[in-house]
C-alpha cells in the first residue's frame, strides 16, 4: 500500500515539474518569438506592394499589439473592448483604465483607452494616452491613424496629415490613413511654398 501511494505520489510531482518547465520555457520561447516576430512583421508590412498580403499581416500584428504579456490583462483589455462595444462607456473606462494601471508598458492599452476618450470627446486624454502608446510602440499604425483623427477633430491639418502618412509609412494599405491624407493634403499642401 505505501509502495503504491509513494509512486503515484512520485509520478504526481514528476507531472506537475514537468508541466512547470514546459509552462516556463514555452512562455520564455513565445516571448522571444513575439518580438522578433513582431518586428519582422511590422518590416514586411512596410515594404509589401500586395494589399492581400498587407491585410494578412495587419491582422496578424494587431494579434501581437493585443498581447500584453499577461492573461489577466488581456482579460480585461477584452472586457473593455466587449462593454465599448455594447454602448457601456463607463464600464469599458474602467476596464481599461485597470489595464494601464497594471500593464502601463502595454501599448495597446494606453490605445484603447485613447480610442474610447476620443469616442467621449476628451480629446485632450485621448491625445495624452496615444503618445504614451506611440511612445511604447512606435510603429503602432493604429495609434498613429488615432492620433490624426484627435489632431483633424482639434483642427491641426498640418499635425493629423503628418500623424496619417507616418501611419502609412508603418502600413501603406491602412485605408483609414490613406484617407486622412486624401482628405487633407490639398488643405496641407496648398499652404506649403
């Protein structure tokens, strides 16, 4: 009887070690993975002449932008992003208010939240929390397109036309960027000597 409980016991630890190393290397490997991964994609987006491809990794980037490196924050970046959705403002501000007190280098929560004030009309928070999101990723195309539109709803075309082409120098094919500059360069360009 002992010699039963004492081996199912061993074999119970050696389970859970087992498990453990794997948890811990897997997480080192996926965080290694992540950020080159992300850089090369960010790289391939910008040079891509397909908007087939672009699309591709645009999709596969805002994948990465949405890892926080923790479960739990990108649990409640989810939850902030779901209540934004179903009209719940102040529930969504609370979500991710949380997710930049407890990831504040997570740029995509700085982003969301800046996406959310700009949706409440605080523009100022909103131009705050996109340059601290630009600042932590700056090749975030999402931000800079963001922080065109607060620069275009503040009446700065000069500010939001160069905030759209930096975005598309990161994503050439981002149609929200290409038509801020659409809509803004004849505005921009016809002040220029």
């Amino acid at each position: 009887m002992f010699r039963a409980v004492y081996t199912s016991g061993m074999k119970l630890l050696v389970l859970i070690v087992t498990s453990c190393l794997l948890l811990i290397c897997g997480s080192v490997f996926a965080q290694e993975r992540g950020g080159s991964s992300l850089d090369n994609l960010l790289d391939r987006i910008a040079t891509t002449k397909d908007a087939t491809e672009a699309e591709l990794l645009a999709e596969e980037i805002w994948a990465r932008f949405f890892q926080s490196g923790s479960a739990s924050v990108d649990l409640i970046l989810q939850r902030g992003i779901d209540a934004q959705a179903m009209g719940d403002l102040d529930l969504a501000s609370d979500f991710f208010a949380d997710v930049v007190e407890f990831s504040p280098e997570f740029a995509e929560g700085w982003n969301r939240r800046a996406g959310l004030e700009y949706a409440r009309g605080e523009y100022g928070a909103a131009l705050e929390d996109l340059g601290k999101a630009i600042e932590l990723q700056p090749r975030h195309f999402g931000a800079l397109a963001g922080l065109g539109l607060v620069l275009e709803r503040l009446g700065s075309a000069e500010g939001a036309y160069q905030a759209y082409s930096d975005a598309l120098v990161v994503h050439p094919f981002l149609a929200q960027a290409q038509s801020g500059v659409d809509r803004l360069e004849k505005q921009v360009k016809g002040r220029q000597l």
